[in-house]
C-alpha cells in the first residue's frame, strides 16, 4: 500500500453523546457534542517547518502602562514571557510587538507591517523589548485594533494575539472594550496572560472568550516560558481557521444554549451568525491535529405523544473559506424520543452531567470569591463549600488543590468548610482564572472514543458523590454479533420455527461495530426476515431492544416449510435505516425426512457510520412474485407488498431498456426540437415509472423525507426497475428532475462491504483486442487525470492476467473500456485468451480477496449493471465484484454511445479525484453535465453501487471521513 502523506488541514469527526428519550410532554433535550480534529499539524510540533512557514501571524501585546513599574518585577516578567513568545514563533511566520499604554504603539518591526520570523528578526525583536519602560495609561481596546490591522497586513490563513497584562482598563470605557472585541471577533483569536496582583480576573476572562483564546497567569518565569511556548507553538501549527458548529433546526424547536465546556467553559449562545432557513454557526476558532473540544447544546423541542421520534438538530462542523463559503465536514444528529417508561427517561448521559457539574463549579467559586470581598463569609463559606464538593465529585484535583489555599476543608464529601484568614492575591486570582478550565470525563471501563457511558439518574449537576461515568460496566467497544437458529432439514407442512438475538460472543471473521449507540434504555434494532419458499405464519419484522452489557432475549419468527427443495432464508439487522449486516441459513425440505437441527449462524455486525440524509429503500422479492417495498431513514417505515402492474418486472424492463438503447444510437441527429421532444419522452417514461413502479404508500413516505433526504441508496432487488430512471411526481409535489439527476442515487448489494474511503494506490485499465476506438483515448485521458502519484498498472488485454490481478487482491482502480456482450444466457468481455465472465469472479468472491484493498471498479462497457439467474442467485458483474469486497462499482444498465460513455467517465473522475467530491456527488455532477448531450439518455444509463459519502484517497492525499 502506498503511504499516504497526512494532510495539513485536519479532518474533522463529530460525536454526540446524549440520552435521547423523553418523558410524555417532555421538551428540552441535552447533548454534549465532541468534535476531534485529527491528520492536520500536531499541537506542540512543526512536522513541516517549511510548510508551516507562511501560514500564521502573531503580535504580541506587552502592557506598558504605569502600573507595570510597581514593582519593576512584573515589567521584567512581562518582557520574559514576550521573548519566550517572540523565540516559539517558527521560521518564515509573520509577527509583530505593539507596546500598550492610553495609546498603541508598533515596537517592532514597525511602519504597519509583519517581519518575518527568523534568526535576525527574532534577535531584534528582544533587542527591541529592551527599550520598553511603564508609565502612562491602560486602553486595551485600542491594542487589539492595532493588532489586527497589523495581522491582516499579510495573507495569511491563521492570525492570532498574544495580550500580556497586569492591570485593568481604566482608560477606555466598557462599552469602547466590547466594541473592540465585537470588531476582532471571527478576525484573530487572542491569548490573555496577566501579570502580577492587580488584575480583574473577570476581564481577562471576558477578553480571551470574546476572542476564543485561553487566559492564564504569570507567576514564575520558568514556568511562564514554558506556558506562553506552548501557546505560540500550537496557535501557528493549527491548520483550519474559521471553523463553525453549524445547528440545523426543524421548526419548533428552539436552541437554548451552546457552550463550549472543554477545554474551557465559554458561552457561544450570543455569538451565533445565521447560516440558512432554520441554521446557524457558532463560531469555534482554529484548530490543529490531536485537538478535541466538547459542546454543551440545549434545545427545547416541541411536546410530543409516547412513541413518537424526531430529529431534535442535525449538527456539523462547517469550514468557512476566504470567498466566505462554508464546507461542511462533518456530522452527527441529535433526536428526541418520547416514552412511558420513567427508567429510560430519568437516566442522564454521564457527559452531559459531568459538565453540567463543571459549570456549576465555575459559577459557585466566581459566587464565593466575589462574597469573600464583599465581607459577606456566611455566602463564602457556602459557595466555596460547594466548590469542593463539586470538585472532588468530578475529578478536579487542580481545582482541588487551588480550592485548599483559600479555605480549610473540612468534609469534602458535604462541602464543609471555613474561609483561611489569609489568602494571597496570587492564590485568589489563580483559583479565580482556573475555575474555566475543564478536565474530561472520567472514563469508564470498556469504554472507547465513539461508545456511550452508562447513564446516570437524578438532577445534572446535583448530588455528585462519586465520579460521573463509573455507575456500571462500558459497553461503547463491545463487538456485537447476529445470531440465528434453524433446523437444517425437515418435511414439507412442518413448522421450522427461526431464532434471532444479538450477542456480544467473540467470533474468527468481520469487524465488530464500533460506537453503536446503546443507552441505559437500550438501542432498538430492526430484525427482517426474508424466507422465500417458506409460509409465514406471523409478521417477518420484528424489533429487537440490546441492552449495554449483555446479550439480547431471543426473536422468534414463525416458519413453515412448503413444496420440496433447498431454501435459503436471510435475516437482516437495521438501525435507524442503516444496514447493519447479514446472515443466511438454508433448510432442505424432503417428503419423509425428519427434522435436524442446524448449527447456530453468526455474523459480525460490521461498523457502519449513518450519514445524516441518507435514505435506503430496501427492495425484496417474495415466492409468490410480490416485492416488498420498505423505506428506512431516522425513521423507520413499515414495508408494503406490491406485484408490479406491468406484470412480469424482466419483459417491462427490457422494453424500456430497447427504447433507450434506439434513443442513444440517434441521439446524436437529433436537431434542438427532437432534442426537446426525446427530453419529454424519458420525463413521462420516468413519471409512469414512479406511479406504477413504486407503492403508493412509500412514495407518501418519500416526499415526508424529501426535505432533509441527502442521498438514496436502493438495497435489494437490483434489475425489478431502473432506479436512475424515476421522475418523481404526484400532484403538487415534483423534485428537480429525475431522481439521478436531483439526489445521489446508488445501489449496494446484500454482503457489500460500506466503504468510506477509495484507496487509488494504482491504476490499471482493461483494454483487449476489438475494444471501441475511443477506448485509447478514455485510457490516455484518464492516466493524465490521475497523474504521476498513481502507480500506473498497465493495460490488460488477457483474461489470465486481469484474473490473477483480482485473485492476488487488486489495490486502487481497475478500469475496463471494453465492449461486453449481454443476453439472456450470460455476460462477457473477449479477451484475447478467451472470453471473461462474472463466473471468473467466484473464487474472488467467496474468499474475499478484495476486502483488504476494496478497489474502485468502473466498468465502461455495455449493460456491464445487468444481472442474469444463476441457480438460486442472480449473478452479474456488480455483485460479484462487491461481495469479493470492492469498494465500489460503476456500470452501465443499456448500451451507451463510446463518446457519451468517454465524457461520463472524464467528469466523474474529475470530480471524483481532482476535486474530492464524494461518490455519490461525483457521479450526480457527471450526470448532469451529460444530460443535455444532445438528446442522448446515457446520463441515465450509470448504475453506483457503493456508499454515497466514500471518498477517493491518491498518494500525497487522505479521504476525509464524517
């Protein structure tokens, strides 16, 4: 595999953890929203010092008023810590010193300009510090506007401030200081370190929030360099800027409050700048690689009925570019569930709790100090007693031991104190500045990154007598199996009943899934059952509820074997509409046999992320020729029989397959009339497709997601219509087009691996010998397309060699450009050795040889998406290049002219690899920019099977992942 370099930007991951159940009439709802940064720049290191070079701005404000000189010693620590600031800033940053008194000075370099860093500059920067003397004023207001004038004199992506000071603002009024910060806010982020006694914690305080920086004390010079290196060396790796926490909103529902609670406790519920119909972004600042901060959201929803579920917000992390356009990267949902049970309700996410403590903390010390001054003791004793208590509960020991300098404790556990009579000024305002900073949750056993603590019970933030999060075992990083029971062999008329649970046994193969979301209430699982030949004796969906450190009870579903043969039932597990994993048991049925047991089946619950907006139809085809039709989203809809109108699906399909196929082949004489009039022909072949294709049940179902509906995937029965080709429309209500050409529309096969990223390591291209003339060109474009970083692997012309690829595990992408020949009887491309068909792909598929590479396949060649009966299965290219495990699959559903089929090909992998779109989007651009080709229908002709949201990753880059 190639070693893939980590980008300079980070990536970005959200997790919401909450405990989403209501009780009836409840409203408001609680989340704690983790967002991590990872693959960009480390905080605390340079990993590339030239890549690092231009990308930041410092200017450092040292307070020079009056006061700096009583004693002369905080003017001396003032200096220290700027040349400790002024050494941290790398080669080839920009910087500036500006000198703070009633006025704002330039100390270096002067003229309104940045120097930049580097052995001289740094030299006579502290050269320069050496001239700075107190006496004058305090204006900080007026130092922060001169500072951001000097840092948007260079362009440059990160800009920040370093104020030290010692006193408070005397010369400016508090309304002329907010000014200020309203102006610098979202333009520079700013650090506040005070010096010596005389200082208003409460000030600096509102400084460094208002600018999404830290605030922090200088007491000993060693550790103040120490302090104040660290600051410069993390703020100029960071390599995102203007980073957002964008909240979606349905109507009704209100945001209360967002507040960051790790690492600092800072309100951003008044900062938030609207970003759309019901959307808004809070503003976060920048950041690097290793960092993680925590958010404190609280809605209030609308009141609702026992058993309803709605999406409370949609969260995501937005970056803002220069041209003011905002990219989302990545997202996490926050839902609102009612019920009856007071268990489920009552019980409170350890996080959400945890830092509901934190905030009470920081309130109940601000309290006690500010009665410790005014005189009032009875008020400071409580307060303050409070404080211990809370910080003893939560982990604080910092605030523990800062807590012990100014009172005596006397029971931690009750809050029992009394004030010491004697507190220095340093103990005060250290307490006072620290009571912001937070510490994480405690972790509890078992727990990981993406799991869930178990939740507690009783009022967040009260009656904390022991540390949040321990209450019980984790269960965030349990694998999790799916687990069936079914004889292996009975007569006909004999009821085979089939048992199902959920089990957190081990087993040999898969992955186990990671972060499933279970509460103390449980996570409720879809459980269907597919059984053809069999008679159903009762409902074959059931939910299943999995609880947090043990295994499921038992499903049953009741089955009775009917006519002789092998039989093959699947049971399938969703949640919230997402495909969780599989597993098939056969029964044979022989007159005069006895019932044998089977062997339990188990199968690995595979890690699947939900992508907000991503919608799965599940289409399933019973033994009386009926389909079911089931819509699964956040919410989960029931499933609708359905026998198509036209009949037999196979002979409607070809029909409408030999129309666009005659529609292609003319398309290109077609003047602008036919043009318009073979548009409108496809629209009403899409429109009749959509009434008499599609239950009516599940097209309402449709349009109630249609708002927030991302993507669709359609799982299943891949040939009973062609997907691309619906044009929704019903009354009122019509999307903007075809279904392909308004959403990503892609397809996964049952046993297809969800694939987040495309590793295009190589590239390889199947070309034999009688391949269409363009076929050259489609490869020469391509490889430019690719560039030198992608291993070229060649042009394929035999059938042994494209097998052995495949069998030895391909890496990246395998492209044909080839004709293949399609009928009833079969598939295949000639090669020169003879011909290849998906049969060649058996061994592949059944040993998995592309599950550690999952490669990108496209498949440019005529009716490459199409499937035909093999024994009990359908066999095709798609499926059988999938479960082998490719990541990816891309074919045709008709033949498709060569040039419309090179120019598909060009602009998906432009979109694809140039420009980082996702699958899904990748291949909607390509087709609309095919569409209006004149006339010709091969827009529409593209089959997708993979996830929408996976992206490509090509050496030198990384594919980022929600």
């Amino acid at each position: 595999m190639a070693q893939f370099l980590r980008p300079s930007t980070p990536q970005f991951a959200v997790d919401v953890h909450q405990n989403a159940y209501l009780p009836e009439g409840g409203r408001e709802v609680d989340a704690i929203v983790t967002v991590t940064a990872t693959g960009g720049p480390a905080a605390g290191a340079h990993p590339h010092p030239a890549a690092s070079a231009q990308h930041a701005a410092v200017a450092i404000m040292v307070d020079c008023s009056g006061s700096m000189g009583h004693p002369p010693a905080k003017l001396h620590a003032a200096r220290a810590a700027a040349a400790a600031a002024i050494d941290a800033v790398p080669d080839r940053a920009y910087f500036a010193v500006v000198a703070g008194t009633q006025h704002a000075t330039e100390v270096y370099p002067g003229g309104g300009t940045l120097a930049v860093a580097d052995a001289r500059t740094r030299g006579e920067a502290k050269w320069a510090l050496r001239t700075l003397s107190a006496g004058g004023g305090t204006a900080i207001g007026a130092w922060l506007r001169l500072a951001d004038r000097l840092l948007h004199s260079a362009d440059v992506e990160t800009r920040h401030g370093l104020l030290l000071t010692d006193g408070r603002n005397e010369n400016e009024s508090p309304e002329d200081l907010r000014a200020a910060l309203d102006a610098c806010a979202g333009r520079f982020t700013c650090h506040v370190r005070a010096v010596g006694t005389d200082w208003a914690a409460q000030e600096v305080d509102g400084i460094a929030s208002a600018l999404l920086g830290s605030a922090g004390v200088v007491t000993d010079p060693a550790g103040a360099a120490d302090d104040i290196t660290r600051v410069i060396t993390q703020v100029t790796d960071r390599g995102a800027v203007d980073v957002a926490l964008r909240l979606w909103t349905p109507v009704g529902t209100e945001t209360v409050f967002v507040r960051q609670v790790l690492p600092t406790v800072v309100d951003l519920t008044g900062r938030r700048m609207e970003a759309g119909p019901r959307a808004g972004d809070y503003p976060t600042g920048s950041w690097g690689g290793g960092e993680q901060r925590d958010y404190h959201v609280r809605l209030r929803v609308p009141a609702a009925d026992v058993g309803l579920e709605m999406l409370a917000s949609r969260v995501s992390l937005v970056t803002h570019a220069s041209d003011d356009s905002a990219h989302p990267t990545a997202r996490g949902l926050i839902r609102a569930v009612w019920t009856d049970d007071p268990a489920a309700s009552a019980a409170i996410d350890p996080r959400v709790a945890h830092y509901t403590g934190q905030a009470e903390l920081a309130t109940a010390i601000q309290q006690g100090l500010d009665a410790r001054r005014a005189g009032d003791g009875a008020e400071a004793r409580a307060r303050l007693g409070r404080a211990v208590q809370l910080a003893g509960a939560l982990g604080e020991d910092g605030i523990s031991r800062l807590l012990a300098r100014v009172v005596d404790v006397v029971d931690a556990a009750t809050g029992t104190v009394r004030l010491k009579p004697e507190v220095a000024d340093t103990d005060e305002l250290t307490l006072e500045t620290s009571s912001t900073k937070t510490v994480r949750v405690v972790p509890y056993p078992g727990a990981t990154s993406h799991g869930d603590a178990p939740a507690q019970h009783g009022p967040p933030g009260h009656g904390l007598p022991g540390r949040p999060g321990g209450g019980g075992p984790g269960h965030g990083g349990e694998p999790r199996f799916l687990q069936a029971e079914l004889v292996e062999q009975a007569p006909p008329g004999r009821e085979v009943p089939l048992h199902v649970r959920v089990t957190r046994g081990s087993g040999d193969a898969g992955v186990a899934l990671r972060g499933f979301p279970v509460t103390a209430a449980g996570a409720r699982l879809l459980i269907t059952v597919h059984a053809p030949g069999l008679l159903a004796l009762g409902d074959l969906q059931q939910v299943l509820t999995v609880h947090p450190g043990q295994d499921s009870h038992w499903l049953q579903f009741g089955l009775r074997t009917m006519k002789p043969g092998l039989h093959t039932v699947t049971v399938r597990a969703f949640h919230q509409g997402t495909f969780l994993g599989e597993l098939r048991a056969q029964v044979s049925v022989q007159p005069g046999t006895p019932a044998r047991d089977g062997l339990p089946r188990t199968a690995p619950l595979t890690s699947l992320a939900f992508d907000p907006g991503e919608v799965t139809l599940q289409v399933l085809k019973g033994a009386d020729g009926a389909y079911s039709f089931q819509l699964l989203s956040e919410t989960t809809y029931a499933p609708e029989s359905f026998r198509l109108l036209a009949g037999d699906s196979q002979g409607a399909r070809e029909r409408i397959y030999d129309e666009l196929r005659r529609t292609a082949a003319a398309a290109g004489q077609l003047g602008g009339t036919d043009q318009h009039a073979a548009r409108r022909r496809l629209v009403n072949l899409g429109v009749q497709l959509w009434a008499t294709a599609v239950p009516d049940a599940v097209r309402r179902q449709f349009w109630e997601e249609a708002g927030h509906v991302t993507s669709l995937t359609v799982l299943g029965e891949h040939d009973v219509v062609p997907w691309e080709l619906l044009y929704p429309l019903d009354g009122h209500q019509e999307g903007d087009g075809f279904l392909a050409e308004w959403l990503p529309v892609v397809r996964r096969v049952f046993g297809q691996d969800r694939v987040r990223e495309l590793p295009l390591s190589s590239a390889a291209f199947v070309v034999p010998p009688g391949s269409p003339p363009e076929a050259e060109r489609e490869v020469l474009a391509l490889r430019a397309r690719l560039g030198a970083a992608v291993t070229d692997g060649g042009t394929l012309t035999r059938r042994a060699a494209v097998s052995d690829l495949i069998d030895e595990g391909l890496h990246g992408l395998l492209h044909f450009a080839c004709h293949n020949s399609f009928t009833s009887a079969g598939s295949h491309v000639t090669m020169a050795d003879g011909p290849f068909d998906p049969i060649d792909l058996a061994y592949a598929t059944h040993s998995g040889a592309l599950r550690t590479t999952h490669p990108l396949i496209f498949f440019n060649a005529c009716r490459s998406a199409g499937e035909i009966d093999w024994f009990s299965t359908s066999l095709g290219w798609a499926p059988q290049f999938l479960r082998a495990g490719a990541g990816a699959f891309i074919g045709t559903l008709w033949p498709v002219r060569s040039d419309s089929a090179l120019l598909f090909a060009d602009t998906f992998y432009a979109q694809l690899v140039t420009e980082g779109r996702s699958l899904g989007q990748a291949s909607l651009n390509a087709r609309r920019a095919l569409r209006d080709h004149g006339g010709d229908p091969t827009w529409l002709a593209y089959a997708v099977y993979g996830s929408p949201a996976a992206r490509a990753a090509t050496p030198g880059t990384s594919a980022p992942r929600s």
